[in-house]
C-alpha cells in the first residue's frame, strides 16, 4: 500500500469533503510509520522521499493525538516507544553523512550540497512530532494501559539531539536554512521535555536529577566514537604524547589521579601496541611490561590504604590483557599478592577481593609456572583462610564469606596446575589446625579436587 492511499484512509490528504470520523483510526500509528520508513529506505517509489516526508510531516500536524500516541486501541500490543524510535532513526538516517572508509577521506561537494536540503525536511517533520508530543503531554485516559506520552519524549530526544548537533553548525554539510531549522527543532525539544535550557535538558534540573538525556545521548554516540579513536591518536605521534604524559603521572601519591590514568593507560596502549598474545615469537617486551613493571614496584613499596586499594583494583585488567606474558613478572606479581593478602583495609575488604581476583587470573594464564611457586601461595591462602576466620573486625559476614570462597577457588586452580602436591600440604594441616572454618574450607577444597 502506497503512503497516499494510508493518508487518504485516514482522513488527512485534503481530498475528502466529508471524511467520515469512523475511518479515521482504520490502521494503526505503527503500520503507517513503518510504511513511511519502507518508502524512505526503498530504493525507489512512485513518489519522491521529499514528498514523503512533506506527507509525514502533514500527518503529525493534523492526527488526533489519541491515535498517535496512545498504545490502547488499534496500537494495543505494539511497542510504541520502539516504534517512534525506529521511525525518528529512520528520518536521521536520511539527512545522515555518507559514510567514509577512512579518517583522511573527505565528503565531496555533490554530497555536501545535497544534505542541507534533506536536514530541512527532516527538521520540519521531527519539529511536528516533538510539537504534538509536548502538546499531548499526559497520560492519555483512554484506558489502563496508556502509557504516558513523557516516557515517548525521553526515548525520543536523545536521537532527535543529535540530529540537531550534527546540522546546527556552520560546517560544510549544512547552510543557513538547515542550521536555522535544527535550532528551532532544538528549541522546541527543551521546551517539550519541560526545561527551561539545554542544560537541563543534557543534565536534569538539579543534582539529584537522573532525568537528563547526556547519557542516552553518548549510548548513541559510542559506536560511531569507537570507529575513530585508535587512527587519529596514531596520527602525528598523539599517542606517544598521551602515553608519556600519563606513564610520567603514574608517580603520584595520590589515589584519585592513579585510579583515572591506570585505565586510560590500558586502553592507549591497546592503540600503541598489538595484542601481547599476538606479538609474533620471540616475543619482546613492550609498553605492557613498561607500565606493569613500575605498578608493580610502586604495589609492593605502597603502605597507604587508599592507593593499595586503587592498585589492586587496577592489576586483574592488565594480567588479562598480558595473558601468558604475565610470566615475565611472576616474582613481582608473587610478592605482591602474597603481601596485600596480608593485609586488613577495612570492613569491605576490597584490596584482599582484588587480590584473590589477580591470583586468579594469574594461574590461569601462567599455569605451566605455578608448581615452584605452590608452597608460597599455599601457605598464604591457608593464612588468610585463619585471619579471616579468627578475626574480630566489623567486617560483614557476607564479605568474609566471598574472600574464603575466593580463596578457595584459588587452591583449586593451583590443584589443576600441580596434580596431587596440593593434596599432601593440605593434609598436615587438618591435622593441626583447631579452627573449625578453616577445616571447613580445607574440606571443600579437597571434595572438589577428587
């Protein structure tokens, strides 16, 4: 069914003298919205996509607002949230940039020219929508189920935002009719979400308020944002630049700093450097070893609370990324680990969870060198297995249960690397040890390693 026949249906192409207000509702909002995304999507129509659009944007002009936005009624059982997304996409898309396979390459002046056109159009229907949306704003009473049209704003606004960013501003791609459209679209987008200016639009009204729309916003925006980083940061050595600068803040005393660069380091150096796994053989120390060499030094000579938590938070992402080259630092790693499980940093025990998490990773990724390093991690895991079963600390009991099974999970892992030695060590010690968890835990390891 072509679009003028479902606008005649419905009573709004200004052809019918005497429309008859029963056929008015004859199809449902989402078959006429999806029949307007086909044909703008369609390679070819019996009408141009401009007259398309002019006939959408008619639709949202004079549509009772009850069959627009209502999900009772012929919209009973469809996903209107989806529905109007799916269809606000669709519009985006249409005035949407080309895309270029490569970082250098530029539009041409055909595709520039012809763009502004489109956003204007675009912008007259999605103005119409966002129009009648802030007109209709309240929970239509037609039955229980309605949903209220705010929801339908919030979903909406985010993609109709940045549309509007992308042809406000003077760039090659729009002209003074497009920027001026996309402003008035803007405008009236903070007025029917009910703010007063852009900010409370992106942000929410207050401190308190989740209401604003910048996280959806960047949802829409990581994937294309993905597509860049890595080639503009290798352009003109910014990467080297950015790596120099953060590596030279690694030695900062102070927790909050270490905690925003140690990330921003794992991932820059996913752009500087391949895969250790794939590094070729034989394989050379690189910028992974550089950054976890002096972490780990710094781990082992930290004493304050804070920054051990910042690091030992910081450790299990990189032995992932290193995988089987985190032999190279075993013996750091080990004294490591063996001294932060010794130490008690408060009621949730963060640094100890993190801990047991690196050792976890450890041994899986370097279990062909765990067996000359078993008796240390035996007796430090049977260690923490006694301070945490003997200690008076306030430390909640479901804390202390997620560190012994941590910790349990550990001996296990050692036991897949080391066949029957783990077996003998545990054996003396449920002979002399008189606490009843530990036994407990030694118990349940030797069930599972049977």
């Amino acid at each position: 069914m072509d679009l003028p026949e479902i606008v005649n249906r419905l009573q709004l192409s200004g052809e019918t003298e005497d429309p008859s207000p029963s056929l008015l509702p004859g199809l449902p909002v989402a078959t006429v919205l999806s029949q307007i995304q086909e044909l703008l999507q369609a390679g070819k129509t019996t009408k141009t996509k401009e007259d398309v659009l002019q006939e959408a944007m008619r639709l949202f002009e004079t549509a009772d607002s009850h069959w627009l936005f209502s999900s009772c009624c012929h919209s009973e059982g469809s996903d209107l949230g989806k529905v109007y997304v799916d269809f606000t996409g669709a519009l985006v898309q249409y005035a949407a940039l080309p895309h270029c396979e490569t970082d250098s390459e530029e539009l041409s002046e055909s595709w520039c020219s012809l763009i502004p056109g489109k956003a204007c159009t675009v912008a007259g229907v999605l103005l119409q929508l966002v129009r009648r949306l802030g007109a209709a704003n309240v929970v239509l009473p037609c039955s229980n189920t309605a949903a209220p049209v705010r929801s339908l704003v919030h979903k909406l606004l985010p993609p109709v935002f940045v549309f509007c960013a992308a042809h406000m501003q003077g760039l090659p791609w729009t002209d003074m009719q497009s920027e001026l459209a996309s402003r008035e679209l803007l405008a009236a987008s903070v007025q029917t979400a009910g703010c007063e200016t852009l900010t409370e639009l992106l942000c929410g009204k207050s401190s308190d308020d989740d209401e604003g729309i910048l996280g959806a916003v960047l949802e829409l925006l990581k994937p294309e944002m993905k597509k860049w980083p890595a080639a503009a940061l290798r352009q003109f050595n910014r990467a080297h630049v950015l790596y120099h600068a953060l590596f030279n803040h690694l030695y900062t005393p102070e927790a909050h700093l270490i905690q925003a660069v140690l990330p921003c380091l794992l991932d820059l150096l996913s752009v500087l450097e391949k895969p250790p796994q794939k590094a070729g053989d034989p394989r050379k120390a690189t910028r992974y070893d550089e950054v976890l060499r002096l972490v780990l030094t710094h781990m082992e000579m930290e004493h304050k609370i804070p920054l051990r938590r910042v690091y030992a938070r910081n450790i299990p992402p990189f032995i992932e990324r290193l995988g089987i080259v985190i032999v190279r630092h075993l013996k750091r790693m080990e004294r490591v680990i063996v001294g932060y499980l010794e130490v008690y940093d408060g009621p949730e025990e963060v640094t100890r969870l993190y801990t047991l998490q690196a050792l976890e990773n450890t041994i899986q990724h370097a279990w062909p060198r765990m067996a000359s390093r078993l008796d240390v991690l035996v007796k430090s895991l049977l260690k923490l297995f006694y301070d945490v079963s003997t200690d008076c600390s306030p430390t909640p009991q479901a804390v202390r249960e997620d560190l012994l099974q941590r910790a349990v999970y550990c001996l296990i892992l050692l036991h897949c690397c080391c066949d029957h030695e783990l077996q003998a060590a545990l054996g003396g010690v449920r002979r002399t040890c008189p606490v009843t968890r530990v036994l407990e835990c030694i118990e349940k390891v030797q069930q599972d390693i049977q």
